[in-house]
C-alpha cells in the first residue's frame, strides 16, 4: 500500500508529522508492506536563496506578522516538536529556499526507484534536521552535498545534478499534483490514493487512517458454507451471537 | 476510469493525437486502472475502395483543394508526426476506404472482450502505422488480414467476419454514438464519460484531464479527529503550514 507525504523543509509541522506519522507507522502490522513516497511542496516559493537575518526578523519583517506573535508561534511548535524527540532551536534557523534541497530528494528518489534503497528518507530526516535542529543553510551547495554524501549519495553526481537542474521538472510535477489533489498545506498524507491526511495530526489518527486503508484494500475474504447447507440460516454466517442475541 | 476514443485510420492527426494521449497515460500515476476503447469514425464515407492516384491527387483533383495548399499540408503535419516520432510518407499513402478497417478493429474489439487481451489497440496502432508511414492499401482484403493475424487474430476468423460483414453494424453503431455526442471531427477523447477532448492535444493536456477525470471521480477522503477534538480548531486540519504560515 502507498503513502504519499506532501510536505517542505522550511516547515515546522512537516518534521513532527514525519515523527507522529513514523510512529503510527511502527506499530502498524502490515508496516513491510507500506511504500512511503516523500513529495516536494513549497510553502513559500518566493524565499530568496539566502537571506541575512534571523527567521523571526524574515516572518516579522517580510511577512508582517507582529515579531511576538512569530515568538509565541516558535515556541508553541517547539513545544510540540520536543513532544516528539525534536530539539528545534527558531533562534538559529538559516533563511533558505528549499527548492535546491528538494531536487537532492529526488535525486535520492530516483536511485532509490534504480536500486531498492531508500535514501530518500534519509535526505529527506537530515534536511529536517539540519533547518531546524542544526541552524545548517539548507540552500548552501556544500550543506547539500554533505546530507546527500551522508545519505549514501555521490558528491560528484550531486553537484552535477544540481548544475544541470536535472530535477527541477521533477519538483516542479509534485508540486503541480499537490494542487492537482486540491492541497493548500503541508504536511498532508495521501493513503493508498484515497484517503488524505492534513497537518501533523497525532499519531493515533494516523493508525486509524492506516488501518481503513489497509482494511479497504484488504478487505476479510469470508469462508462460508453454500447457502442452505445443513445447519446454516442462509448459508453464509454459521451460529452467531450478535448485538441482539444468540438466535 | 474508461477513456473512449473515436477515431478515423486516414486520419493523420488521429495518430498523432493517440502518441501524445499514450505519453500522458505512460506517466499517469493509475494507468493500470484506465481502460481504453477505440470507437469508429469515418471522416469521409464516400472514399472509393480503391483509388488510382496519390493522396494529393485525391484531396486536391476530387475536393478542390489547390495541389500546393495540400502540399503545405502534409509538410506541417508530417513534421508534427516526426515530433511525436512518427515516419510519416504522403507522398506513398494509398487511398482507400477505412470500414473494412474499422470492422477489423471491431473484431479485434469482441475478442478482447471475452478473453481480456488487447488486440484492438496493437490493430488500431498497425493500421495507423500502415496507413501513414507504410504506403499500404488499408483497403485491401491481404493487408487486412496480415495485420489482424500479426496482432493475434486468426486468419480465417478475419476473413470470415469481412465476407460476412459481422461487424459493419458495430462500426456504424459508433459513427451514431459520436453524432449523438457532437463529435464533428476526429481524434475525439471521452474521458470518464464526462470530459471531452478534441483533436490531437499536446501531452500535457491530456495528462491534466486524466488528473481532473481521475480525482473527480475519485475524491481524497479525508481522516480527522471530530470536530472540536482537543488541539484542532475545527477538526478537519491538524497543524498544518499554510502560505500564510503555520498558525
């Protein structure tokens, strides 16, 4: 069964939902058979490549939201991020574009779909980790390349991929389906192309949303007698106790 | 989801109309759930069986059309055919009428439907093929029969249906669905009973209405906790970053 997971690395609900999502993951028992796919979305396509303030000066100064509004807002998502083992640190956040940091996942996407592996996820957790956790500039080339090298990609292939854009058209369709499937925020889960999830919702509704889908897909293929077999109503339940008896 | 296609075989742009349709379903992520049918149309049901002239005789001495107006013609649609990697030769297609063609096709048709195989297409694509970039007369009963038998047909079942006309029925059937549906010329594309396409579209077109058929028809249903359940505004969303932030 798929997963497939909109989300942005300048998002701070993006890298709690993963957690909360991973979760519910774990403890689900059909977890071998679940493909994750990680989908490129951007919040904001309009961050400059880099940018010589804080992220509380960007928010407050370009986006007008009152400069103790944006620390309450730090705090709140840092509170519920350290709910989930996530250490984010608002005060040295790089201001970046993420646009470059998302063809390095679909440069993982596509050896993962050559070699079975899944350094995808591995791109995708470092660069969570790296803007949030590590004040790291997820635009910078060199902080690329070393997540990407870190994950089990090549530092050549990377800057070569970089260079000649080779994914920029792959970004560029995720996005275009995001807006397709009618999305206006990230994080958002889409199960089995059926169900959705949106925002960083608690781990026990992404079990719920897990197990309908698998149930759905996998629905009990019943055992029964032919109908009218000796000892059977219709054929099809045998005796059976139910909210109105024994009968 | 069913993608219906009414389509003539002297029909250049039908050809070039059903590559671009295949790149877009070829990168559609629910191909395998799309079923397409092929349907009959005639552009011109007064062609002779047989013809002894060019292409360019034929259109310019019998429709009236100037000889270096035709010619223009065939160089912009050839080089729109060569785009979609098409070989196209006017200069040795032969004119003959397409309803012994389309009785193949609708041969092709009835066994794919008891046995689940897809001879209609590799028919409909051969015929095409045939037509335009072989200089073969669609009209002659061998070459009818060597394309039905290459497909997977049975040589005597082909002959059979042609002598005995089984399907001429069938093709007319379509031409009278396509009237009833106001299609005025061909390729015509139906998708999921509901959204039109005319004419040989760009790739990027039909992709978008396979998006737009598919989500349509199969909406994301949405996981969430209840209204008003503890930490969700109006339950629907869980924390979530939007473009205007991440309140």
């Amino acid at each position: 069964m798929n997963v497939d997971i909109w989300s942005d690395i300048a998002c701070p609900w993006c890298f709690i939902g993963k957690r909360r999502f991973e979760n519910a993951l774990a403890d689900f028992p059909h977890k071998d058979q679940i493909t994750v796919t990680w989908h490129s979305y951007q919040l904001d396509p309009t961050l400059p490549e880099h940018y010589d303030g804080s992220e509380l000066e960007y928010l407050s100064q370009r986006k007008g939201t009152p400069a103790d509004r944006v620390a309450q807002m730090f705090d709140h998502v840092a509170q519920a991020a350290a709910g989930e083992g996530l250490e984010y640190d608002f005060g040295s956040v790089v201001v970046a574009n993420s646009y470059a940091g998302h063809e390095l996942l679909h440069l993982a996407k596509a050896k993962d779909a050559e070699a079975g592996t899944s350094l995808a996820d591995a791109v995708k957790e470092a660069l969570l980790s790296a803007h949030f956790e590590h004040g790291e500039d997820i635009g910078a080339r060199d902080v690329l390349v070393r997540i990407g090298a870190e994950a089990g990609l090549d530092s050549a292939e990377i800057n070569a991929a970089l260079d000649a854009g080779t994914y920029r058209d792959s970004v560029a369709a995720d996005i275009r389906r995001a807006q397709a499937l009618g999305i206006q925020g990230v994080p958002f889960f889409v199960l089995d192309n059926k169900y959705g999830v949106s925002g960083a919702q608690p781990s026990e509704l992404f079990a719920q949303a897990l197990d309908t889908a698998w149930r759905e897909a996998n629905p009990l293929v019943m055992v029964s007698q032919p109908a009218g077999a000796e000892g059977t109503a219709e054929g099809l339940d045998g005796d059976v106790c139910g909210p109105d008896g024994c009968a």
